[in-house]
C-alpha cells in the first residue's frame, strides 16, 4: 500500500477544488458549491438523471454529467455518501432546470447513500416533486446468504447503468420508463472485482486497513477495501486470476450464480449480446489492464463460447490509489427479452459530450448561459405543505427529559458499542440530543409536522453516521404523515416507520434503532397510551441483548454483539421512555 500523497494530513477537502478543476477543464458544467453538485450549464431534453455517492472513485459520478448521460452529480467526502441535504438540494436544482420531468435517481447499493438518497427523495416528494430512485446491486461476491437483508453491493456496473439510462432519457423515455429499464439492466448485470492491495485515503496515516502482505490477493474485494470471496495468500498468475473470477460471474455457484444466459444471449444478435466491462481501480497500469482485459476476452470465448458484442477497458470508477480492477458482464439480450421496446447496445453507443467516458464519443464545446439554478447560492429550506395538528401543551417537557435520558445513558452506550460496534454510539446520540434542545426548545413551532421537520434536520445535521441517518429519514416521514389530514395522529409513527422501511432492510430482530421503535409505533396505532408504547419500546431494546447483527457493514465484516443490547436500540429506548414520562 502506498501511503504517500501530495496533501498533508492538515489539508482541508480535496473534493470542491477538484470539482472546480472539473468544470475548467469542461465548460458545459456548473458548480453548486453548497452541495457539492454538478449540473449542466444548458439543461439537455427528457428526465433528469441524478447520480452521486462517496468521492474517491473518479471519474465517478461527477465525471460522467455531460449531454446524452448524467444530468447531475452530487458529491461527498471521500468514501462517505453526500449528506440527504446535499441530495436534496441537487434534486431541487434539477428540478428548477427541468421543470415537471420529475428526478431519476441512482446510487450504490451501500447503506449510508440509501438512507441519505432516501431521506432526499422523500423531501422532494414531500413537496411534489416526482422521484424514482434506481439502486445498482451487482457485486457478485457477496453471495446470497450473506446479501439477504442488506443485498449485495453496488460495483462498475452503475457507469454501465448510467450511460443507458441517460441515452435513454435523451431518447424519450418518461420517469417510469427509465425506472424500469435501471432497475432491469441492474438485475442483468454482475461485477467481481480483485485488490492487489488497499487503498489509502490521502492525508491519513495506515488505517484499520493493513496492507496486504508480499503477493497476497483480496479475491471480490469492494471499492472500499471490503472483503470479498477470500484472500488469497501467495496470489496467483494472471491467467488463474481471470479464470477464478469469470468462474464467479458464469459458474454455476449456487451463492454467486446471479447471472443466466439462454444459448442466443452469447453472441452479438439483433437483440443484444454481452457487455463487457474491464474497469481500473486506479493503481494498475494502462498496459497491464489491456493486456489483462485481452485474456478476459479468450476465457470468455474458449470456455464458455461467450463472445461480448461491446467491449469497455479502461478506468471508469477508482478507488483512490487501488492497485485493483472489477470484470462486468451485462446481458443485454435480457434486457430487451424484458423491455422489448430497448436496444441497450443503441443506448450504449449513443453519442455523448463526455470525455470520460471511453466508449462512442464526440466532442462538442459549448458555454451557454446560466441555467435557473443560483451558482454559490445555498438552496432555501423548503416549507412543508401544512403545519400539521398541534403540539401537545407538554411538548417542552417531553423534549427535555427525553433528552436528558439520552445524554444520561452516553456512558453506558458508549461502554456497549466499545464492545459490539465502533465505539462512536453514545457520543452521536448525545450530540444529537444537545441539537435538539438547543434548537427546538423554547421556539414557537407552528405544529407537530414542522416539529418532525426541524427534529430531521437537526439529527441529520448533528448526528451523522447511519443512526442519524435512520432517524432523520424517521422524523422527515413522521412530519409528512402528520402534515396529511387524512392520517389519524396515532397511526403517524407507524406509517412513517412503514415509510423508513423502503429505505433499509432493517426490521425487528435485525439488531437495531427499529427493534425499540417498531414495538413503539405499533402500540400507539394500536390504542395503547404513550407510557405503555415507550414500555413496549424500552422491552424492544432490551430483548436486542441475545440477537446477533444482520444488518449494516457487520453483513460483511463480521461481529454480532451479542451478549450487550445493541447501543442504538437502547438509546431510541431510553428517550422513548423520557418522553413519554414527561407527557
């Protein structure tokens, strides 16, 4: 592992110069520097596609906003998702640019981005826009055991995904048309990848992630040095390598089978034929990734008569300095069995106006006016459409001990997560409850959906990791069922949980924030007082002491908890608790 860069550890982010660098070097892009977001300086024809996640992958995702493919890209620290803010004010932009198209979104399979997207589009929504959202699943290296709840992980095969969809918002497909045609390009579509090393976050010394060490190898590692099938000590030749990887892709695992072929879909036909992606993690050559992507080509031919009719080798999504790559295979042919009216080789050869991407390419200059978004400009925080019913006149006091109860708890879920987690639980749910005192109490909030709506942001804003996320999405739900009249105020807290569940696989007896809120929501729908739901809540939490982990990065990398309750579960208890003794 190199650990040598050209910024110092005191340097400040890297990602707004580099995308100021961006749009000098390409003048038909605009730079929203409140959220990291690139558009078009002349908004192009059809829906809108949105993509974004983590920096570190250039030219991933804000490489690829150009004419014919993306029409923004939303950017956040490195290997962290954007902020649900920074999502939510890029869909605003789009849709100031392209007025009543609605949003495409679509981002990895990774659970920061799908619960920061999801908070996203759900304020969008909130507010009328129209937003699908399109999640790239395929990793085949986390097999089906492993990948039940959580599903697999996003790789290469989002840039392949991107391409098609914004050729084919360019052609004339509408919001659905385009959800439909992600989502089954993503069902076809299958990536392994292979580290020969990890990769190193500049500015940092050696992290968790020892080097692997002489010839070793990470057989399926992710793009951020996630473990994958298994490491192989000692390594091995490159022509074993491309025949244990394409074995992943095209055997007949039971785990890792993801991808089928029917005898006509191997060959170029009318219909379609295989797409092949030979991607660069960013630390091997351009001579070895050709010669390597030239071997791929002949096992894919001698051993299983598959013969690819578009080829892509080049590097299309980094992991920083990875000396790694990925294989992808798309079976276009099932595509357009699925989507008779598709051609996804025409939509892969479209034209477009990006220089990163390495495939049929033309390139027109332009610089236009502004478009209607305000360059530099904050985006205004968005009104609710109605206040919702009252705050209760205890709201005050049910606030403040809930609060206390979580800030007194801090040592104890500290001490837990030590044991079971990384050690930050306490600390976030004490940060997050100081927020909300500081912010909320004392105010005049005008009802209990703009209360929901100022407790998301703050959570958001003050918790981060994926339990601020969790409970920012919660409360951005729980305020628009209770801004909608025809939801009765008991059922909001379980149709807004209903609505967290489209956003993580999270469900009781996964080890969770949902194993004390669900028991919560569901007593208060069921009649039963508050005392008695935050009882039933607080009972959630404890019975998380015998349950192991089945969600998060855990899925992955191991662990469980078991033993201790879990530390996010306990906290969402014990300020239930508070709560409900301050009614």
């Amino acid at each position: 592992m190199s650990t040598t860069h050209l910024y110092p550890p005191t340097h400040p982010s890297l990602i707004l110069p580099a995308l100021r660098s961006l749009t000098a070097s390409n003048p038909h892009l605009l730079l929203h520097q409140p959220s990291k977001t690139l558009l078009l300086r002349s908004p192009s024809q059809g829906v809108p596609v949105l993509c974004g996640g983590g920096s570190g992958h250039e030219p991933f995702a804000a490489g690829y906003v150009a004419p014919g493919l993306l029409a923004g890209a939303v950017s956040g620290e490195v290997f962290a998702s954007p902020s649900a803010r920074q999502v939510s004010d890029a869909i605003t932009l789009l849709d100031a640019q392209y007025p009543g198209q609605g949003v495409l979104v679509v981002h990895n399979n990774y659970t920061g981005d799908c619960l920061h997207f999801g908070i996203g589009a759900e304020r969008a929504r909130a507010l009328g826009v129209k937003v699908e959202t399109v999640v790239e699943s395929d990793d085949v290296s986390v097999g089906r055991g492993r990948s039940a709840k959580v599903g697999r992980r996003g790789l290469a095969g989002i840039v392949l995904n991107c391409k098609i969809l914004g050729a084919a918002s360019a052609a004339g497909l509408d919001l659905a048309e385009l959800k439909a045609l992600g989502d089954t390009v993503n069902e076809w579509t299958g990536t392994i990848g292979t580290g020969l090393d990890h990769c190193h976050l500049p500015g940092t010394a050696v992290s968790a992630w020892e080097p692997l060490r002489g010839d070793d190898l990470e057989l399926g590692m992710g793009m951020h040095n996630e473990p994958g099938v298994r490491l192989v000590k000692g390594g091995m030749g490159y022509e074993e390598l491309a025949r244990e990887m394409l074995a992943l892709l095209l055997g007949e695992d039971e785990e890792r089978g993801f991808l089928t072929w029917e005898e006509g879909d191997k060959r170029p036909s009318a219909g379609g034929g295989p797409v092949l992606l030979v991607n660069n993690l960013g630390g091997i050559s351009n001579l070895e990734m050709s010669a390597f992507a030239a071997e791929v080509l002949a096992q894919l031919e001698g051993t299983y008569d598959l013969v690819p009719a578009r080829v892509y080798a080049g590097t299309y999504l980094t992991s920083l300095n990875s000396p790694g790559f990925s294989i992808t295979l798309l079976n276009s042919a099932a595509v357009h069995r699925a989507l008779p009216g598709v051609n996804v080789l025409s939509l892969l050869d479209a034209d477009t106006d990006c220089p990163a991407w390495a495939g049929s390419t033309t390139f027109a200059t332009s610089s236009p006016s502004d478009p209607p978004a305000k360059e530099g400009k904050p985006i205004d925080e968005p009104e609710l459409l109605s206040p919702g019913p009252p705050l209760p006149v205890t709201f005050a006091k049910q606030l403040k001990l809930a609060c206390e109860a979580v800030i007194a708890a801090e040592p104890q879920l500290t001490e837990w997560d030590t044991l079971a987690g990384d050690g930050d639980c306490g600390q976030t749910f004490e940060r997050g409850a100081r927020a909300l005192l500081a912010d909320l109490l004392g105010r005049q909030l005008g009802g209990a959906a703009l209360a929901a709506a100022e407790a998301a942001r703050v959570l958001e804003n003050s918790m981060g990791g994926t339990s601020g996320a969790i409970l920012a999405l919660y409360c951005t739900a729980l305020s628009s069922a209770l801004a909608d009249a025809q939801v009765q105020g008991r059922e909001a807290p379980l149709r807004a949980l209903e609505a967290l569940y489209l956003y993580t696989p999270a469900r009781p007896g996964s080890r969770t924030i949902i194993d004390a809120l669900s028991p919560f929501c569901h007593a208060l729908a069921e009649g039963e007082s508050v005392q008695e739901a935050a009882r039933r809540g607080m009972d959630g939490a404890r019975g998380t002491r015998e349950m192991r982990a089945k969600v998060g990065r855990a899925t992955y990398v191991g662990g469980g908890g078991e033993g201790v309750p879990d530390p996010g579960a306990w906290g969402v208890g014990v300020g239930l608790v508070g709560w409900a003794e301050g009614a």
